[in-house]
C-alpha cells in the first residue's frame, strides 16, 4: 500500500536493524503493542535472541499481524537493503519503505503462489509510474 501497489496485504513486513540496541527498543515498542507469535505459539512473545536472529517472527497484536525479520533469504538484511529504501511519511513517523524495483527483484525469485500474484501487481503498478514519467 505505501507504495500505491492497488492490493491490500494482510500484514507489515519489517526488516528490522539486529544491533542490540536497537532490538532492545524494538522489544519494548512490541511489548507495548502487546504482540504475540500468531502460530502454534499464541502465548509467547519473541526474546532479544529471537531478534538478534535472521529468522522470520509471525507475531500479532489485535487484528494487526506482523512479520518482523531479521533478513530476507540469506543476505539481504537491515543494511543491505537501506540503500534500496525511500523515506515515506507514516502516520506521522519517517519510515524507510523497500523501493518498488527492489520489491519485485526480491518477488521474482520466490515461488509461492501469493508471491507470484503480487509480482503481477508489483511489476504493472511500476509499469504505470514510468509510463506515467515519460
């Protein structure tokens, strides 16, 4: 949606930096969200280990679920990919947005079903902005 994709997802994705510091703060906004794991663990909530970690967290809080990620695939983490971001305004907060070409490079080498059918979104939404530019 952030950016103007016409498809509503049903979570956040966030890659988020691993400096312990920075998940220290991650711990405590989540702890004020009151987020817990959305699988066979609904009563748990992710240690500062789990987030030091790349591994993929399903975590919700009310009706809102998150995927909080330590990196995408095996090499594309926090700093790897800021250099791939645009600064948005969200809800009052600058927040860095994965670029729509890099969203769909990710996109292309994934094989699942849902992937594949954002990838058709993704790749006409940048199709429309060019031509759009031109």
């Amino acid at each position: 949606m952030l950016q103007r994709v016409p498809i509503n997802t049903m979570d956040f994705d966030i890659v988020h930096d691993r400096e312990a510091e920075n998940v220290q703060r991650l711990m405590a906004a989540l702890a004020v969200l009151g987020v817990t794991y959305r699988d066979e663990s609904p009563n748990l909530t992710p240690t500062q280990a789990d987030l030091e970690s790349a591994q993929c967290h399903p975590l919700r809080t009310g009706r809102l679920d998150l995927d909080i990620m330590g990196a995408l695939g095996e090499n594309l983490d926090y700093s790897g990919l800021l250099p791939d971001t645009d600064k948005l305004e969200v809800a009052g907060y600058i927040v860095d947005v994965l670029k729509l070409e890099k969203l769909i490079d990710i996109k292309r080498k994934l094989t699942r079903p849902k992937d594949r059918f954002m990838l058709i979104h993704l790749e006409a939404t940048l199709e429309e902005r060019e031509r759009t530019r031109e």
